[in-house]
C-alpha cells in the first residue's frame, strides 16, 4: 500500500468471469494441497469450519462469485476484487462496508513459498473461511470502520493490532491446546511449521496494548505471536473503544522490536 507490484490483477470479463491460465490454476492446486496438509492438527476448529462451508475447489482458481455466495449466506461479507497494492482509505473503506479486498493474481513459481504482497491464494484459502464466522466478521468490520475514520498516526497502531490478529493470530481451544487463525499463517507452509515448530519465537498472551506497541516486520517469520484465550475474544475487542487503547499505546511508546533493522539482516 504505498509501493509497487510486479504482479497485476486479472480484470473479470463482461459476466464478471476470471480467466486464468492453466499455469495458474496449477499453482493454486499445488498450494492448497500441500496447505491442507500442513494445517493439519493445527487450525483452530473455526477456520476448518469455514473452509468446509466455502468448499474450495482443488484444482482451479476460485471464481470470487462462488465465495461471495457463501459469504452472503453466512455473515453478510462479501469479497471484492481489487488491483495487486490498494491504499489504506481503499482498504479501510471495503472492510467498513463488509467487503474483503481480493487482489486478483497468484504468485509465481520461483515465490511459491514466500510473497511480501497479499495474493488471491492468501486472501481466499487464508481469510475468506474466517468471515464465514460471526466473532471474526464483527471484529473486522469493527476494525475497518474505526481505521477509515482514523487518522495517519492512529492507523500505523491500529495495523499492528491487524497484523497479530487477522495475518498472525493464535488462539487456545477449550483443550488448552494452540491453534492458528491467522490468514497469514495458515496460507504459509514455512510460518506454519515455524509457527508451531521454532525454537526462536516467542508465544504470550494477548494483551491489547502490548500488541499495539510491538514493532513488526512483513519480510521475516514473526518473533513473537500473541495468544488468544479464546476465539470469541476477537468479538469481545471489538466492543471496546479501541482508538483509546491508541492514544494509550501512542502515549507509552514501542516496545523494543524483537528483530534486528532490515540493513543489519541482510548483510
């Protein structure tokens, strides 16, 4: 959002119809079958039950149509197709209107592992099954009408609590065991298992002004995760006054980031 793409989003026909490649309906069977397998054991039981709702086919790109049926159905949401990098008023505007941007290209093979910027596989397998589900749909919609009427400065906080939340989040099961519901961890084969697997992040428990103080980076598997008591939390932030949660954090300052600066990492 604020920087270009190599990718470009395909443009729907005059029926509102996408056509891929087969090229490309290759790469999406090759994600979702090895995504399948990787959440395994490690989803948490909202997501599985979206993702059974939705029924993504295998071996093709989904057209957004077909997920905005099942949307509609369910939370009244509905997908949107946008280009490869949106703005934040763009953003911030679809999710207040209960529209989820979809950038509408899919990653090379070369990146098959690994993409800085959201593409069609990570929206739809990543998020689409989440806004089948009231608690999650609340806090988004919550989330996008506060952040279109936020200023610069509020919006820089509020994306950390997106961040660890709808890309990164985890939460407990009644069980006490660790589940991903964040899009961008369940759409990652490498952040799954590091996710669940390394020995070098860090998991602690929600608190919301820790979350809105803790520096982030999009090019490194994350520090540190945050851990939700429960999934119902996410409805439960979404009732408080989260722009004052903001002014608190502004006031206390970052915490100390977890991760080297980007120039040190990569020499």
């Amino acid at each position: 959002m604020g920087k270009t793409s190599t990718y470009v989003a395909r443009d729907p026909d005059a029926s509102g119809f996408i056509h891929y490649p087969e090229a490309e309906h290759a790469i999406w069977n090759t994600l979702i079958t090895r995504q399948l397998d990787a959440i395994q054991g490690k989803a948490c039981d909202e997501y599985l039950a979206g993702l059974d709702q939705l029924k993504l086919p295998h071996d093709r790109i989904p057209q957004l149509d077909e997920v905005n049926r099942v949307l509609a159905r369910t939370t009244g949401w509905q997908v949107a197709q946008v280009p490869a990098l949106i703005s934040f008023d763009h953003f911030f505007k679809l999710l207040a209107n209960k529209a989820f941007p979809v950038a509408t290209f899919i990653r090379r093979p070369e990146e098959l592992d690994y993409l800085q910027e959201p593409d069609i596989f990570h929206e739809i397998f990543g998020h689409c099954p989440l806004l089948t589900n009231p608690a999650f749909a609340a806090f988004t919609h919550t989330y996008g009408q506060l952040g279109y009427k936020a200023s610069k400065e509020e919006r820089v906080y509020l994306a950390r609590l997106y961040w660890f939340t709808v890309e990164f989040g985890i939460t407990r099961t009644a069980q006490d065991k660790m589940r991903i519901y964040g899009g961008g961890i369940l759409s990652s084969i490498g952040e799954t298992d590091y996710c669940f697997n390394s020995d070098a992040r860090a998991i602690e428990a929600f608190d919301l002004l820790s979350v809105l103080r803790t520096p982030y980076r999009i090019d490194i598997m994350q520090p540190v995760y945050y851990l939700l008591d429960h999934f119902d939390q996410l409805f439960e932030l979404s009732k408080l006054d989260l722009l004052d949660y903001v002014r608190q954090a502004r006031q206390l300052g970052l915490l100390p980031a977890r991760f080297p600066p980007k120039e040190a990492a990569a020499s």
